[in-house]
C-alpha cells in the first residue's frame, strides 16, 4: 500500500477559474457585481427597478442564475438590458464555470458592468467565488431581522448589503435598520443599501452605485 | 451544503491523480474538513459512494479528519487559539482572521500499486500530480 500525498483543496478548479474571469473582466474594464439572497428575497425585482436608472451611458449586462426558466432573463430582458439564463437543472448555486460559458454569450468588449444574480440560495453560493469584485446580499425584511446571524458566512464574506422590501416593514414588525445592525455586527465593513421597489426608497442610491462600479471599471481598462 | 457536488469534485480530482496509474487501486481517500467549512461529514459519507460508483475510485473508503476553528485576533492580539465561532474568545472582537477550520482538502489518497509500477514512478517519493 502506498500513502500519496496530495494535500488539495477541493475548490482549487473554481477558483482557478474564477481568477481567470477576474482578470478578463479587469482587462476588458468591466466591473462584476455577485448578488446572493434567498429565493424571493427581491434581487430580479431590484435589477428591474435600478438598471433603467443607471445614467452616464454605462452599458450593462446581466448574467441569470436559476434552476429552471429562463423568466428571470425575460424580465431583465423587458427593461432593456441584455441578459443571459443559465438554468442549472438543480444545482444550488452559480460556480465560475457556469459563469465562464454565460460570458461567451455577451460582448465584453462593450460592457462596463456585468451583475451576475446567484441562484436563489444563502448558503451554498458563499463558498464559490465567481470572479467578482463585489458581492452583495439581498435579504427582505418580510426574511425577519435575525437572517444575518443565522446566515453569518454569506455576510462575513459580502463587500454589500441590500436590505429590500422596506414597504413591508409595518406588516412584518421588521425595520431595515435592525436587519442592518445584525449584519453590521458580523462584518462592520458592509456596504448598506435600503430599498423599497414599491416606493422607490434607495433605488437611485443603489442605481448610483452600480453607475460607480462601471466607471471605476472602465478608467482601469487595458 | 451540496455535499454530492464537492463527492463528485473529491472523485475527479483523486481519478485525475492516478490517471497515469492505470493499475492502481485506490482504497482510502482522506480528507480534512474544517468544522466550519459548511460541509456536513455524515452527509459528505453519504454521497461519497454515490459519487465514486463507476470511477477508479469506487470501493475506496473515505477517512474524515475534522479541522477545528482556531483565529488569531487582529484587536487582543491572542492567537492562533480555539473558537466556537468567529470571534475572539478573549476579548470579543470579529476583527480576526481564520487559522484553521475551513478546510475542504483532500490530504492522501492510499493505493495498492504493483511494485514494479512503484519503482518507476513518482508514486514511491511521495507524490502524485493532481
């Protein structure tokens, strides 16, 4: 019998690739933004409302994760954003292959911003880095203000935090601050966005930002 | 987690190390999984058998060495030191960094390997290409 040595992580292919997409994005000057969030948690619905408002002519792209449909690709569709489905048929989450085959279907060289929206899922995407220079959270406040503690890792390891669905605050006895303050105390750096897509709260802060990204991608183009 | 999916990339990743040993048998595959990698070791043993049917590695048993959570504080400074979550057991504080227990590894793979094969291989020093 012989012992071998192999001492491997088991996610060095994804982040391998993942590495490889990073360094497409950068040379092409193309900021990447990963949305993570429950099923429902309202990330399609923030994409819809916030894309039509990004300003300065930045041209984006919108990669769809799911497990069945492409409706998701449709409604990004309909605001006039280009968009690309990826159906995983049962998989729990997006890796950076998956994501190296959506980026095949769209012209990098015209973009400056790609949103990739995770499968709907707040535990297994944490572990996959898909080349991303920001990964933000999207939790409602219908999701109840604890979701941050039960769910430390995906905050500890986001750049942002979108908390949605303010409107409901008053139905659910949850305030976005509080859902906030629980994520705040387990990664203090969090970027914090709070939007309502029914009142329009925080929809041009969050347009802003995107805006932000691709520029900031743009100048560093090669 | 979707501990069929990380099986799958465990099997690949052990076939593709033997691949120039076609007449290797691999009979363990060990792993070290940090306690708070996310990854369930029951659920990790129920799927590896699943996952290696069919490949060079079916049959082999899985060996599941859990890494516990030790941080090192960036506030108190203590550290490396065991935690039962991320946070200094000290002083409190979440301004730490993760030692160990995050692991998802594959650390040896056991063959049974003729001698011949042995002798003119890698496989004798230690090594193998993964």
């Amino acid at each position: 019998m012989v012992k071998v040595s192999l001492e491997k992580r088991v996610l060095s292919k994804n982040d391998r690739i993942a590495q490889k997409i990073r360094s497409q994005l950068h040379m092409k000057g193309v900021g990447c933004i990963n949305l993570i969030g429950s099923p429902g948690s309202g990330k399609t619905a923030l994409l819809e409302a916030s894309l039509p408002r990004m300003s300065d002519g930045l041209r984006c792209a919108v990669i769809e994760g799911d497990v069945k449909t492409d409706r998701d690709m449709q409604r990004i569709a309909a605001v006039g954003v280009d968009a690309v489905q990826i159906e995983t048929g049962g998989g729990c989450h997006l890796d950076a292959e998956l994501v190296t085959k959506g980026l095949a279907k769209l012209p990098l060289g015209k973009l400056d911003l790609l949103i990739i929206e995770n499968v709907g899922n707040l535990i297994c995407p944490v572990a996959y880095d898909l080349g991303e220079d920001y990964r933000l959270i999207v939790v409602s406040v219908a999701e109840g203000e604890d979701k941050p503690l039960k769910y430390p890792s995906a905050f500890v390891s986001a750049s942002g935090i979108v908390v949605t669905k303010t409107d409901l605050s008053s139905y659910v006895d949850v305030e976005a601050s509080q859902v906030a303050a629980n994520a705040l105390s387990l990664n203090p750096k969090l970027k914090v966005f709070t939007t309502s897509t029914k009142t329009g709260e925080g929809i041009e802060e969050f347009a802003d930002f995107l805006v932000s990204v691709g520029k900031s991608a743009r100048s560093m183009r090669k | 987690m979707h501990e069929l999916s990380i099986a799958t990339e465990v099997v690949e990743i052990v076939t593709a190390s033997v691949a120039d040993y076609p007449a290797a048998k691999v009979r363990a595959v060990s792993l070290l999984i940090g306690t708070h990698s996310g990854v369930v070791p029951e659920a990790l043993e129920f799927c590896f058998p699943l996952a290696a049917e069919g490949t060079p590695v079916e049959g082999a048993a899985l060996q599941i060495e859990q890494v516990p959570l030790k941080i090192k504080c960036h506030n108190c400074g203590v550290g490396p030191v065991a935690a039962s979550s991320i946070q200094c057991p000290e002083c409190g504080s979440i301004n730490v960094s993760v030692e160990t227990g995050r692991e998802i590894e594959i650390s040896t793979i056991d063959l049974d390997v003729p001698d011949e094969v042995v002798a003119e291989s890698k496989l004798a020093s230690g090594g193998a290409n993964g």
